[in-house]
C-alpha cells in the first residue's frame, strides 16, 4: 500500500485501508445527505440531527463500497489471485490484485461480482425501505434506506459503463481480449472509450454549473475528471506492460551469479556503495555457498543499527526465494513476484543457477528506457 494510505484493520484475511483523498468526498457525501437528502425527506428535525444521520449514512455508503470491492478479491483469490489488499479513495475502492487470472472467463468473473453485489445492495435496501413504510418506522430511517438504494443502483449501474478503470469498461476489454485473444488491444479500446465518456461528464457538469446547478455540476465534473486521471493511468500501464512482454528475464537479470564473502559484515557492503545486484549468492571460506543475500536485508541491518552483523546471519536458503526462468517474460515474472521482488528471485534454468534477478536490476534497465524510447529524430 502506498505511503499516503492509512490502515483500517484486516477482514478475510486481507488489508483494508483508506486514501486521504477520501475524507473531503466523505463530507461532500455527508454534506449532501444532511443538507439536502434527509431535511427534504424527513422534514422537522434539528441540523445536529440530520448531520449525525447523514455522517452515520455516509459511514454506512462506504461499508457498502466495500463490500464491492471485497466480492472482487474473494473471488479472485478464489480464482487463484493473490490480493494484496483493498484501499478506498474518493468515492469508490481499489482491489490491488498481485498477479492476473491467466483465463479471460475467470477475469470476467472476478469483475462482474462487483456491481452485482452493488445491485444486490440496493435491492436489499430496496426492501428495507417497503419494510419500515409498512411498519411506519421513522421518516428518517425510511429515507436513509431509500438513499442508500438509490446509491448502490448508481454505483452498479455506473460501474458497469463500459469505459476504463470501471467495471465495465474491464468487462469491455476481457470480451475483446476473450474474441480476439489480445489483452492489450481489450484494454486500450476501453481507455478510449472512457477518455470520451470523461469528457462528456465534464463539459455535461459545466453546463449544468452554467445552468444553476452548482452541487450536481460539481460532482458529475469531479467524476469525469477522477475517470480522465485513472484511465490515462491504465493506458500508460498497458504501454509499460506490453513493452515488459518483449524483454525476456535474461536480458535484465545479474548474470553471471553475482557473489559476495558471507565474513563480510553488512556495514562493510554498505560502506562498498555502488549500484550493484540487488541479491547475491554467499560463498564461505573454501569457497562452499553459504546462502544467499537480498541486499536490501543488509541494509536494514544497518539502518537497524547492527553494521556488525555479518552476511551469513542475515542470509536467506534458496527455499525461501522466489524463482523464476530466463525465458520467461519480464511482464509474467513480475506479476508472480509481486512484493516479492523487493527481496529478489533466482534465475533457475534446467535445475542450474544462472543469475539473480531483482529490482537493482530493473531499476539499471528503467535508467537506459528513456534512451531508447526516444527512437531516431525526424
Ligand atoms: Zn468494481
């Protein structure tokens, strides 16, 4: 999780957190319900009233994202997808998946379990609300359930057009890549389409602005401008990703097996500096191996404030990395690596060790991308 998001706690096994971004839209959700929803619904209470009920709906208008978003990783993890964990932000939630299912029908699944959860929500409130009309409940009740109905069938409906990063527009992109067997050309059809869908929530949020309407003309322009952002970030990633496809993990890794004198202590590597391979194979005094070093374990020895330490106490066996092959594709390798690549994984090829293969590594071939990106000059 990013450095800008705070930890909510743990549910099903995985993290859930909240992006700063998401307490002003929290008050805009709440202003709105105890300034405009509930006063027109529930006419005659105090504004103390309608704010603690707004602030408790909002409360509940967030639960119910994510339980969205949870359908989408329990799914996945049942489809065989690491979650790394959820995070909500603005007004909707992120699902950080390590890895992609492999199969477009799996995909599908993992993407449409999301807004049918949302209309499965608002059929329930739906319900709630005929129930508490039938029973007489309190005004307020009747119209916070009516509201939150109203809320999941837009977050449903809404999530299912079919433009980049929404749901939809995922849907969208697996039929493709389902039809035509290319993930990428899916994907960049639905960052198009969603380009031309943010556009239209803006200047439609400007007009309604010229119009009068200043609340709703802000929300459908903050919309489209959240889905702008998000899909050129899409966009971007399939152009990194397609361009990760072509280079095969021997290109990149430290090869031969980088390796270091496990007598050595991690201040004496720290203090040896240099870019240098992100992990290394030990070797004792006769040479025998003696595990093998992720640098960054050193250099948190040192930060720890234990420079003494020598390499071999802070050692990894080869069973506690990850491996990978030297033909496979940077793409694949880091999808299975995830966070793991922090530590660094063995390039094994025929059961023989021929290089290490870490974010050192990647972060030497980033450094040259923008060279060669640049092309010939016309
Ligand atoms: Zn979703």
């Amino acid at each position: 999780m990013g450095s800008q998001t705070i930890r909510l706690g743990r549910l099903f096994g995985l993290e859930i957190g909240f992006n700063w971004s998401l307490l002003p839209f929290f008050l805009l959700v709440a202003w709105t319900m105890a300034t405009e929803v509930l006063p027109s619904g529930a006419p005659g209470l105090s504004s103390t009233g309608y704010w603690i009920a707004g602030v408790l709906g909002t409360v509940v208008f967030y639960a119910c994202l994510l339980a969205h978003e949870l359908s989408h990783a329990l799914v996945a993890k049942r489809k065989g997808v690491k979650v790394a964990g959820i995070t909500l932000w603005l007004f909707g939630g992120v699902t950080q998946l390590e890895g992609e299912p492999s199969r477009a029908q799996d995909q599908a699944l993992i993407t449409a379990v999301g807004p049918l959860t949302s209309l499965v929500l608002a059929a329930i409130f739906f319900g709630a609300q005929q129930l508490l009309t039938s029973l007489n409940a309190p005004l307020l009740l009747v119209t916070l359930s009516a509201w939150m109905a109203l809320l999941n069938l837009v977050l449903g409906v809404f999530n299912l057009v079919p433009a980049l990063p929404l749901d939809g527009g995922r849907l969208l992109g697996t039929a493709v890549w389902w039809r035509t067997g290319s993930k990428d050309r899916g994907t960049t059809g639905a960052v198009r389409v969603g380009r031309f869908f943010a556009y239209l929530l803006i200047a439609l949020g400007a007009l309604e602005v010229l119009a009068g309407g200043l609340l709703n003309g802000l929300w459908l322009a903050l919309i489209g401008w959240f889905l702008l952002s998000a899909g050129a970030a899409e966009g971007r990633q399939v152009g990194i990703r397609s361009r990760l496809r072509q280079v095969p993990v021997a290109a990149v890794m430290s090869s031969p097996v980088p390796t270091l004198p496990s007598w050595l202590t991690c201040g004496q590597l720290a203090e040896a500096g240099g870019p240098g391979a992100g992990l290394y194979a030990l070797h004792g005094v006769g040479g025998e191996p003696m595990g093998y070093l992720p640098r960054s374990r050193a250099d948190e020895a040192v930060r720890a404030g234990h420079p003494e330490r020598r390499l071999e106490e802070v050692a990894l066996a080869a069973e506690q990395l990850a491996t990978v092959r030297p033909d496979e594709n940077l793409e694949a390798a880091l999808l299975r690596l995830g966070p793991r690549l922090e530590q660094g994984a063995l390039v094994v090829a025929n059961g023989q060790l021929v290089g290490t293969l870490s974010a050192a590594d990647l972060a030497r071939v980033a450094a040259l991308a923008p060279l060669l990106a640049r092309g010939p000059q016309h």
